[in-house]
C-alpha cells in the first residue's frame, strides 16, 4: 500500500475544498466591489448579490430567516459577540450566565473574561461521557440568569449535548440560549426554531470551506452590543468590509455538503474505533459511543504517552493530535478530558482522530495497523504497561 | 475611444491582485492546517512557515519586529482592539482618550463605545484642509490622557497628518499613540520607530490583497486587553484560527507594490483633477493639495448634487462614491467634511475618486469628459446656479 499523508487531524477537517476555491477565485478580482455602497453605484449593487445568496444559503439550512444571519470572521469571534454581545446588552435583567466546563475555549475564555467585567458564571460539570445534566442546569438557575450557553458538539470528544431538551428548558424559563454549533453545522441537522436556539454559531473552515469567515445565527428581535464597531453593516449588528470571497465559499462548502456524506464519513470512523479495539487491549473511548459527532474519535491507550503515539505516526504519514488544537502548544492534560473524570494518565495517553470528506477506507486501515503496532511497542518499553 | 468600465471608486482600490490570489490558492487546499497545532505535528509545522513569513513581510515595512505584528480580520478589528484594548487595560492610569473628529467610523464609534463604558473623550476639531492642529492635541492631553488616536490620511479627502510630530509629543507626555494607516501602509513609507508610533492599523485589502484580513502593530512591552477571546494565538492577543491563505494574499500585495508605482498613481490623481479644474468652474477641492495620499481626491462641484452626478458617471461605467463607502448607505452629509467647515450644500456636491493600479490615462481622460460634460448639463437644470 502507498500511502504518502493520512490527514486525521483538524488539517483533515479544515482542508478547503477544490470546488470552494474554485467558486471563491472570481469575486477576488471581478465583483470586488464593497457591498455596503450601493447607492447609484453599480459594483457595490454587484457585491450585494453574493452576500446576500450566501446569507440565504447559511441561513436556510439553520431553518432561520436571512436577516438572522450575520457574518464574522469565523467561530471565534461568532462566540465571543453571542456571549458578550447578550450579557453586556440585557445586564439589567441579570447578571448570572451558565455554561459547560467542556466548552470550546472561546467560549470558555469568554466567560472568564465576563467575570472579570462583573458577572458571574456556572461552569456546569459534566458526565463521565461528556455530557451536562438537565437538572444541574435547572437547578443552576437563578432569578439573576440570563443567558445559557452550552455547545452543540465537543471538539475533543465529539460527544453531543440535547440542545433541544436544552432550548426547551430556557424558553420556559425565559432564558436566552446560545449553542456552539461550529462542528455540527452541516452534518448532523439543526432547526434554530424546533430546539428554541436564540443565538448560535458556525464557522467555515469545519466543513471544507475558507478560514477567515464565519456566521452568527442571533434569533430576530434579540438585542445584542456588538463587539466590532465601525459603521452599520450586518444590520448594525457587526462592523467591517464584507468579506465577498469567504461568504462565497462558506455558502459553496454548505452546498457540496451532500445527503450521505456524513453517513460515510461515521463508517469511517467506526472502522478505525473498532479496528483499533478489536487487536488493542485497555483502550478506552473517550466520550459518548451512540451520541457523537461523525467527524470526532477520542481514544485513550493506557500505559503510552498520547505524544508519543503522535510523533511516532507522523513518521509513518498520519496527522493526528492530543486534545483540541488550540490547546495543544501547552502540555497539560486537555480540561475536557478532566472535566469527564478521565485521570491525569489516562488524559496523556489520549488521541483526538478527525475525520473528513476526503479520507478513505484504505487509509482507514493504513491507520489502524500503525496505531496497534506503535502501541504495542510503546507498551512494551512502558515502564507503568502491566505485561512487563 | 472603448472603455467598458472604469472603477475611481472602493472597488478599485479593493480589488484582489490576480497574482495575489494565484499566491494564496495553493494555501487553501494544501498547507491548510492549523498553525497553532505545532507539536510533533507535520502539516501544523508546516502552516507555521508561511504565517511567520508573512509576518516578517508586514512587520518589516513598517520597520517593526515580527513579534510586535498580530493578525486580526481587518483594519475594523485592528482599530477595535488597539483603542479598546489599550483603554481597558491601563484605566488605572487614567480614563482620557483623545482622537480627532475626522477619523473612519471604526475609530470614531468605537471611542463612543467607550464613552458609554466610563471613559472621557475629546474629538478634536481640524482645519479647512482636514488637518488637527497640534497646539489642541497639547491644550487637550491631561493628567487623565492614556491614549491618543489619530489616523495617517483620512478616508474621504486623502489629507494627511503629521504623525511624527504626534508621535514625539505622544512620547515626551507617555502617552500611547495609536494611528489608523489603512490608508497609508504600503503608499507611503512608516517607521514605527521614528515617528513613536506604540499601535498602528493595516488591512490588506486597500493594497490589492484579499478582505478578510489585517493586522495590528504593538509595540513591544505594551500591554493590551484583548478584544477576542479563546486561546492563545497570535501571542495571547487575539483568538481565533490563523487564516492563512488570507495572510499569505496579505504578504504577497506587499510585496507587489513596485517603488514607482505610488509616483504613477499620484500623476493619475494630479491627471485628474487639473484636467477637471482646467475646464470646470468653481470646483473645489476637499482636503490638502500638497499633503495628501496618492489614491484620494475629493471635489466639490458647487450647484449640483454629488448623488446625481455620481449616478450619470454610472450610465458611461464610472464608478465613484460621495464620502467614505462606510457611510454611503445614508444620505446624511460626510461628517468628515462636516467637521472641515463644508456646508452642506457643498458637501452634497462632492464626489470621492479614488486611484489604484488598475487605473489607466485613458480612463483619466474618459472620466475628466464625462464629468464635466455631467456637471455642465446638470448646471443648466439647476435652481441654484447662478448662471440661471
């Protein structure tokens, strides 16, 4: 078998389709046009068509009305302006905000940094797979609540929360709801109006589209403060030339997402996980088995170092990674894996696979023999591997 | 003579370079990765090189280190995070900020956001040609001013401001002087080190590079509070996935801008307005004669509305805009010329050209004919003209 690259990483995730760049390439050089001027000018009136097409798009596959849908530069900021943007603008009402201690760091970064702006924050704990419990959510309530944020899927584990069951709890109790749909945008169905989601985020780069551009879903009527000041675009709600090319893109990779994509790609996943647990022993998976994400394996090898593992599989081609990868320039154990209960050691040995449109069976396999082989040998140089 | 379309407008000084674009194709499909997924990790590594070097390009233009550059989603988010974030971080020190009353709306709205937070600011006030004048700046500064933000050349009419003598008295009060060179960066030579400068705004796509993407100059040492939360990215001051591509198209404009080429844009602009001046009656120019930037005219046509001059120059595919492109959604007067002492008549008839690469002398010649014949005609059915 030749195999040159396996892309099991957030590479793999994020490779920007062909068929999006090739969609992207005109509006660079040709309707460049700054959307907003569009009194008697007719590149401005240009620029306004794909905005607006790609607004449709995005918003139509969230079950949401267009003007619901503003563009930002990606799912960072998308978060950073939902959970800013509530707090800061309804203050009055409360100033208690509940969230996940298993939340992407931007929303985790988020919430401390509101903290610190004088509000207070439940970080909800969380299941040994992963997910919140609805009566620690109720019972977290308090007449000073105003906004709940709790993501959709985990970008360490893949395991996914109820948001309905959630959306339905805060519209009984009055309460804004706002998911972190960045990894699930596009693969597994949302409808802003059956789950009660008052703000929810996604981004481009997770579905093959460009980075660089991202979208918030912010549920009409709903005040926010915006966070980028500068002029009246996106409704007044978020400053900025129009980024043309990203929301072209963003509305092409939306588009190429086709029907049993996501079907094939959980094939793919399910061979890996149980190719790998059929020859290994003590493998542990990390998150939940039935509600998870396609895209997201989580695998704990005892008694090997996760790092280990990883530089070992480079050599051999495969990109993977431990935790999530904005956290994975620091070598502390991932706070996700903590917050699940999974011990120090148990969290080192831990391995994030993703999964994407463009892997294959072939190198599905590939993987599984240099995973079981590299373990092995790990475990039996391993002073703590119990064979010994 | 056969001109299709001529763009004197944002769409000209917006649009992509094509060799920008064939520069940054490559990064979207094949070194996609991540960059901050750095350890034991090879297409990670191999992000890091482009985002580094795309660092040093930008940073070295400016006569900054590449440390003291991050990258940020546009010159909206740079002016954002160098205002706010240097007035929430050093509040202790004292809460005054002093910026002028001409600056681009994310630097204007941005220090009425921060009015409403507590802080006290002073729009300075400028001369008929647009220029702050130093003795305010000194008589404004009080023993509560942290930060002083004044632009490099303004959005509507070009005019430029002496930075260095900003920057020197900024240094000898210590006080932090930050300056918008959207304009600027790349026209016209900066070095942060002579002229003080401790933050400095630049975008990519007003040098033919890809909307989307810019980046924030720090001085070194200078503690800023971040505007985006989530990681640590682009040295702990601003979240979010680095957009690579974007950063590649940012580097590769730079270094596209050949040395004469501002010289010739320059001709283009004086082209322009004496072929007008020389044939057109009371005309007024809006701004400096001697010092303004290369890509910006902006004219008075007395007895005629700029809406309707603009929208004839669109029948003949020209191109233009009233005002700055930010605000051409409302009918309001610029509040730049505002604030120059035009009255509103005479900021009705005036008109924004701007210049770019992309501009040639034959569409100088084509436009100085087909706005003077406009202005002409549309004298005659005026009211207010007093050849009447």
């Amino acid at each position: 078998m030749r195999i040159k690259k396996v892309y099991l990483d957030n590479a793999a995730t994020t490779q920007c389709d062909k068929r999006v760049v090739d969609a992207m390439v005109p509006f660079f050089t040709d309707t460049y046009a700054v959307a907003s001027s569009d009194f008697s000018h007719s590149p401005g009136i240009e620029a306004r068509e794909p905005l607006e097409n790609g607004r449709a798009v995005i918003a139509d596959k969230l079950g949401a009305k267009p003007e619901e849908l503003i563009f930002v530069s990606g799912g960072t900021e998308a978060n950073n302006l939902a959970i800013k943007g509530i707090a800061r603008a309804h203050r009055k009402k409360g100033d208690h905000i509940i969230t996940s201690s298993v939340e992407h760091r931007s929303v985790k970064d988020t919430t401390v940094a509101l903290e610190k702006e004088g509000f207070s924050v439940t970080w909800l704990p969380v299941s040994k797979e992963g997910f919140i419990v609805m009566s620690d959510l109720e019972k977290a309530i308090t007449k000073d609540t105003i906004l709940v944020s709790i993501q959709h899927a985990n970008q360490e584990t893949g395991t996914m929360q109820d948001i309905e069951a959630i959306g339905a709890l805060c519209r009984k109790k009055s309460l804004f709801f706002h998911t972190d749909a960045v990894l699930t945008f596009g693969r597994v169905p949302i409808d802003v109006r059956k789950s009660n989601i008052d703000l929810l985020s996604v981004t481009a780069h997770k579905i093959h589209g460009p980075k660089g551009i991202g979208a918030l879903f912010i549920r009409d009527g709903i005040k926010i403060e915006k966070t980028m000041h500068g002029g009246f675009n996106e409704f007044n709600k978020r400053a900025g030339t129009e980024n043309i090319p990203g929301i072209v893109g963003f509305a092409k990779a939306i588009e190429l997402i086709e029907s049993d994509e996501t079907q094939v790609i959980k094939e793919l996943k399910c061979r890996l996980r149980d190719g790998i647990m059929k020859r290994l022993e003590v493998v542990q998976l990390n998150g939940s088995l039935e509600k998870s994400i396609s895209t997201i394996l989580n695998l704990t090898f005892r008694y090997v170092e996760g790092e280990s593992v990883i530089l070992h599989l480079d050599m051999k081609g495969i990109a993977v990674i431990t935790g999530s990868a904005c956290f994975s320039r620091s070598l502390e154990p991932s706070f996700v894996l903590k917050a699940m209960d999974i011990s120090h050691e148990e969290a080192h040995g831990s391995i994030r696979f993703s999964f994407s449109r463009f892997n294959t069976e072939e190198e599905i396999d590939y993987t599984i023999d240099a995973v079981c082989n590299i373990v092995k040998k790990l475990r039996e140089i391993s002073p703590i591997a119990p064979d010994k």
